[in-house]
C-alpha cells in the first residue's frame, strides 16, 4: 500500500473540483438508474426472472432447481431475498407491478454503482483517473441498460470478479479465491476469469499453492451449493444449462457481434445452430472451442511470464473478449466484464483507446439486439452493414488487448506493482506473497 504520508502528500493536493464533481456524477447515475427501475424493460426477460423469485419463494428453497432456474446458486439466494422483500412488502410478485420490476433490477444497479467505487479504488493514488474512471463506469451508457433498464445480472458476477482482483492485489489471495468462487457461482460467463487468475497464482505461489487456492474457490462453490445438494439441485442444474445450452439457444451468435456473427450475417442473416458439421465431422462448436483455447493459452502465458498487477486485470479483459469473440452460442451482453477491466487501465493511451472504441461497440450490439424504442430500432438495425463493421470492431479490440498484454506495459504509469518497473519475483510455496505491493 502506498505509505501514509505519501497518501497525505497526495490527498493535500487534491483539486477543489474534485468533490463536487464526484457528488454530481454519482448523483445523476443514482438518479438515472431510479427513474429507470420500475420500467418495463424488456418484459420476456423480466417475466421469467419475476417467475423464478415466485416459484422460489413458494416452495422450500432446497427445491430451487427443480424450476427450469439457468443460474448458478448466487442467483438462488438473490431471488429468494427478492422474494422476501416482496413478501414483507405485500406485493403480489408479478412483472406488470413496477414495484417488483424495481426490486428485481436493484441488486444489478447497486452492483453497477459497486463496480464503480471499486475501479475508482483500484486508481486511488491517480485521482484525477479515479475520478474519471469510476464515473465512466457509474455513467457508461452499457451498465444503465443492461441493469436499470434491461434488468440483467452481469454486473453482480463482474463486481466479484472486481473483488477478487482487488483482494489479489491487495496480498490476500485467499479471499481473492472465495470471491471467484462467488462470481462463477454467480454467472457461468465468469468461467473466462480462470485462466488469467490461474496464471498469476502459478507464477507468483508456485503449482501447489496454485491448486490450494484452486481447492479455496472449489469448497466456496461447494459451500454455495449445500442448501439444494439433498433435491439433487446440481443435477437439476446442468440439466437446466444444457437445455438452454443446447436447445433454446444453440446458434452460432445470439446477436453478440463476433466472429460467428459475421458468419451468420454472410449466410443470410438468419440464425445457424451450432452443432451442425463445418470441417468434416468437426462441427462449429467443436472448432470455436479449439480456436477459443489456443487464444486463451495466449493469455495464460502472458499472465505467467509477468504477474504484474496490470496484466492480470488487462489479462482478465483479454479472456473475456476473447471467450466472447470466439464461441459460439455468446449472448450480446457477456463481453460485460471487459469493459469494467479496461477500465482500470485507462491511464494507458493505447487501452483508453480501445476502452472508448469498445465501449461504442458494446453499446450498440445492445441497443441494436434489443431496443428500447422503435427509433433504436431503425437506428441501430439487428442485421446488416453495420452490424457486421460492429463485429470487426470488437475482434479488433479483442487482439489489440491481447496484443497490449503479449507486449508488456504502454507507459510508465501503467497499473502496477509497487515500483512500476520490476515485477515481483513468483514465490515458493512456503513463502508469502512477495514484499511488493500495489501502488
């Protein structure tokens, strides 16, 4: 940690337009996300949630997974909290009152303005960019529609993926393991977050206290699941994932602009499912896994040969562009946590620059799958032109971060460890976390 009279030093220095600039952007995303609340959304979705935190409430919670629930067991506990609240409320727990669509949406939005303290955290000692990070991500047009509006739930796994990296940097990697525990159990669309964590816990701890902390995030699962493994709420899961998986939406792209998108725009603009044959018996799902794998192999070594604190958050972004542009069956949303991970590299000139471009994508590939309002929809069309330049521009982005993690820090200011210049050395397994810490 920084020394404490470096921080008094720098704090004395602290801009009088900092404050109220502070106040006044959480206050307006505070303000935007509660007119926005108790809106409909998009009701096919909000519909089934509402179902879910019903049925749950309605049955003994063990019994979770007997509904046709396609989340992990996070989600279980978050829709029965709902579900109580509502109760205590005594509010019949249906869709069409704005009540309910509001507390539906409100774990995300809190998590949403989370996010936001915490990439200004992660900046605390570049002030200006904490500021101008941290309201980026309160502010980001992307987070207000998939949480406020929409009433998704990416931003509660990517706030506990946020966590665990802060956790790492902090020098508690074992908390760091619980919080990845917590985000896959979450969100499957966490899962990319492996690889760059794995990477950094070889190289700094060794492979066996990599794989202690691999046993540290396998028991907080474990522990997730407890209340729902006497119904069989496990298996109730994966049968519940794979219809999903491989039924309702086993298309090569749901509308998430990659490079399966740009196959099925070439094909016609329809949907294509996924497991038919493309090279011989090797059907599409089997190459994009094989293609998604060497790709993030690439990120693996990249973390492994440098455990900066840098490269494991660049590292992180880079998995999940990379798992978004490359598998199939990927929804428009689920490159959610790159944009949060860039975020924390904006001082860098070459990764502020991909964040800003990103961020235009991503913004569009959702509006443009599932718009707000009829003028959205003639603006941002699902199929065509520029759909299609959208896809370029988030693979674009995908190799430029893994092109900026392959090759080291842009500027002296990147986010590092304590010196910025000499990463630490990886530790034995009998040693601690090196003397190193974050700036």
């Amino acid at each position: 940690m920084v020394p404490v009279r470096a921080r008094a030093t720098f704090s004395a220095r602290r801009p009088t337009w900092a404050g109220p600039v502070v106040v006044a952007g959480l206050a307006a995303a505070i303000l935007i996300r509660l007119i926005l609340l108790p809106t409909d959304g998009f009701r096919d979705d909000l519909d089934q949630f509402v179902g879910w935190v019903r049925d749950i409430g309605r049955a003994p919670f063990g019994q979770a997974y007997r509904l046709d629930l396609s989340f992990p067991p996070v989600m279980a506990y978050l829709f029965a909290l709902m579900g109580g609240i509502l109760g205590l409320a005594g509010h019949a727990v249906d869709a069409g009152d704005p009540l309910v669509r509001a507390v539906v949406k409100l774990p995300a939005s809190v998590a949403d303005l989370a996010l936001a303290l915490g990439v200004a955290f992660a900046l605390r000692d570049r002030l200006r960019w904490a500021i101008v990070a941290g309201l980026a991500i309160a502010l980001h047009p992307a987070l207000i529609y998939v949480s406020a509006w929409w009433g998704q739930f990416e931003s509660i796994y990517v706030l506990a993926g946020l966590v665990a990296v802060l956790l790492a940097g902090g020098r508690h990697p074992n908390l760091a393991a619980v919080a990845l525990g917590v985000a896959v159990m979450t969100k499957p669309q966490a899962l990319p977050f492996f690889v760059p964590f794995a990477a950094w816990a070889v190289a700094r701890f060794g492979l066996g206290g990599a794989i202690r902390l691999a046993a540290v995030t396998a028991g907080t699962a474990a522990v997730l699941w407890v209340p729902f493994l006497a119904d069989g709420g496990v298996a109730g899961y994966a049968r519940n994932l794979n219809h999903y998986q491989n039924e309702v939406f086993g298309v090569l792209s749901l509308r998430a602009w990659n490079v399966w998108w740009l196959l099925q725009q070439a094909a016609g603009g329809n949907f294509l499912s996924d497991s038919g044959a493309l090279l011989g018996p090797v059907s599409v799902r089997s190459l994009a896994f094989v293609m998604t794998g060497l790709a993030e192999a690439v990120v693996f070594i990249a973390v492994y040969q440098r455990p900066t604190f840098r490269n494991l958050v660049l590292g992180i972004a880079a998995s999940a562009l990379v798992a978004f542009s490359l598998l199939t069956t990927m929804h428009e949303r689920y490159a959610f946590a790159a944009l949060v991970f860039l975020a924390l590299l904006l001082p860098e000139v070459r990764l502020r620059a991909l964040w800003l471009v990103f961020g235009l994508a991503f913004t569009a590939n959702l509006m443009s799958a599932v718009p707000a309002t009829a003028g959205i929809a003639q603006l941002l069309p699902q199929n065509g032109l520029l759909s299609v330049l959208g896809a370029l521009t988030v693979l674009a982005v995908t190799l430029g971060s893994v092109w900026q993690l392959t090759h080291g820090p842009a500027e002296s200011d990147s986010l590092e460890w304590s010196d910025g210049e000499h990463p630490p050395q990886p530790a034995s397994e009998g040693n601690p976390i090196p003397a190193q810490v974050v700036r």
